[in-house]
C-alpha cells in the first residue's frame, strides 16, 4: 500500500467551542473551514460545521484537525491517511479487504464531509477508524494569523500516538499491510515500549504505545518550523494556566525539542522544532530510557493516565 502521510485528524470533545479558545489562542493554530463551508463567509463562522464542529488549518489545507462534540468517551474519532489518487484508494481498499480488514468506498456526501475528492473507510484491529482518501481542498497564500509556521507538505500534518492493547496485531497491521516502516523504539518501564514508524521523511507519523491494556491516543503532534515559534507557544499555555504534561526538553530519538500540554478533551498535544528526518537507508535503532533533557513528567504512570481519559 502507498501512504503518503497523516492528513487530518478528528477527534471526539464534550465542549468543541473550549477546544476553540485552546487550539487558536494558545497553540497558535487557525479556524480552518468546515467541509461544505460557504467560500465567502468569514473564519470566524466557516470554522464551525453546523452540528458544532470546530475546523482547524496549519497550512493550505482548508483543515487539519476537527473536534467533533460528543457527549461519550472523549478521543480519537478518525485518521485520515492520504493516497496519492483514485487508483491508489481502489488498491489500498482491495488489499484492505483480501486480509480480511473492512474496506468501504465512501459516496460523495461523505467525499464532501471530509473536503476531499475521494474517500474510503475502514479500521485497524484496534477498531480505529481509518479513512484514506486523495484531492483534498486547499486555497491559496495562506498565512498563520499569530505568525506560527508548521512544517507539512510531503510529511503530512504531524505524527499522532496510539496506544495499543494487542501491540503485536496493531505493529502488523500498519507495517505489513499498510506500509509503514519501523523508525526507533525505546523503553519506558518494564515490557513497556513506545514504538515509532514513519511512511515519509518525518521521524515518525504514527507512535505504537505498548504501555497499558488499552486503546486510546496519546496525543498529537505539530512541528514548527522555528523554535522561537515553540517558545512563544510555551509562553502562552503557562500565561493561561493549562496542564503542562511533559516539560520543554529534547527527545534522544528524533531530536524534536518540544513540550506537551493537556487539550480540554484530555487529549495531549506535543508542539515541537527540529526533528532529525529519515530517508530510503534507515535501518531501525533502540533507544535507552530516557531524554536528552527535559521532558519531566513523561513518565509510564502518566502517559497511561491520558490514556484511560482519553
């Protein structure tokens, strides 16, 4: 299967209008515009689908990220992956469904719920949805309203981290049928590994937690592409008194400098610059415990409590 990268994320939030306040003034992201959205309304109003829905962009992408309300188990919702078109979706769904996975092609309402040309759906053994799809919307000279840069293109949105209850199950699932690549690994308590596997020239674009007995999301990541732009972001989540969960500090394995903070859903997200990039040679390595500085409070305990809230 030929993914090209993470294209968007939805996630499931009991109060979308706090992840609001949260995702532009303080992490510095933008209203998007909500599939279907009016091309002439304002952002303020085209950010919000109309069952509440709020749509966020980084780049020219008309969105990223979408927080869906939901008055159950805040979380993941979907993963969008991207293809690169009609022929590539067709083959993905086929291998999709020859191992035995569910693979659906999508109609054209659901083409136009997401903003994208083609769309197919179906779940990895952990029973997260997936939607892989090709020709999403975007517009033209897009620029951050709070001057925050992110680095997508050819690397997709960001990584996201996943734990996994049936490691094993789930690290086939995504490298053998789905053409992800075994990145780095390390260790962070006794049999338990946090598991990193890219499909483009980002580190990684989707983190395995074999940490805790459950299926849940760990958190998102976004990469600046400046530090100053990570600072200034720290700034603002410690001025409006949000739950820094792992301190500004610097992973050994892809050398991202970074810091995570607790969104409204529970949901963690990682703000980061300078990751290392990996190309066609990468051979996969083990990491002792352990970052290079920093970080305090990514420890096992905590990492399972997002978890089981999230």
């Amino acid at each position: 299967m030929d993914i090209l990268g993470l294209g968007y994320v939805g996630l499931d939030a009991p109060d979308p209008e706090a992840w609001l306040a949260f995702g532009r003034d303080i992490l510095g992201l933008d209203l998007g515009r909500a599939p279907g959205a009016d091309a002439y309304l304002p952002d303020e109003t085209a950010g919000r689908g109309a069952d509440g829905s709020v749509y966020f962009r980084i780049d020219d992408w008309t969105w990223r990220l979408a927080i869906h309300p939901s008055q159950g188990q805040p979380g993941l919702r979907y993963m969008g992956f991207e293809v690169a078109g009609p022929q590539q979706l067709e083959a993905a769904l086929a291998e999709l469904e020859a191992a035995g996975f569910p693979a659906r092609h999508g109609d054209a309402a659901e083409c136009a719920a997401r903003a994208v040309s083609g769309i197919g759906f179906t779940q990895d053994p952990a029973g997260r949805a997936i939607e892989l799809f090709y020709g999403p919307l975007v517009t033209n000279n897009y620029r951050n309203s709070r001057g925050m840069e992110f680095l997508t293109g050819d690397m997709g949105m960001g990584h996201i981290n996943l734990f996994a209850s049936d490691y094993e199950a789930n690290r086939d699932f995504y490298t053998r049928l789905l053409g992800f690549r075994l990145t780095d690994y390390y260790h962070v308590g006794p049999d338990q590994t946090v598991n990193f596997f890219h499909i483009n020239p980002r580190h990684h674009t989707v983190g395995l937690m074999k940490v805790a007995p459950i299926d849940g999301v760990h958190h998102v990541m976004f990469e600046c592409s400046d530090i100053d732009m990570v600072g200034q972001a720290y700034d603002r989540v410690l001025a409006a008194g949000c739950k820094v969960t792992a301190s500004l500090g610097r992973h050994s394995n892809d050398r991202i400098i970074s810091f995570y903070v607790e969104s409204p859903s529970g949901v963690e997200v990682e703000i980061g610059w300078g990751a290392i990039k990996v190309g066609p040679g990468w051979t996969p390595k083990y990491r002792g415990p352990g970052d290079i500085w920093g970080h305090h409070g990514l420890t096992a305990e905590n990492i399972e409590q997002t978890g089981r809230r999230a």
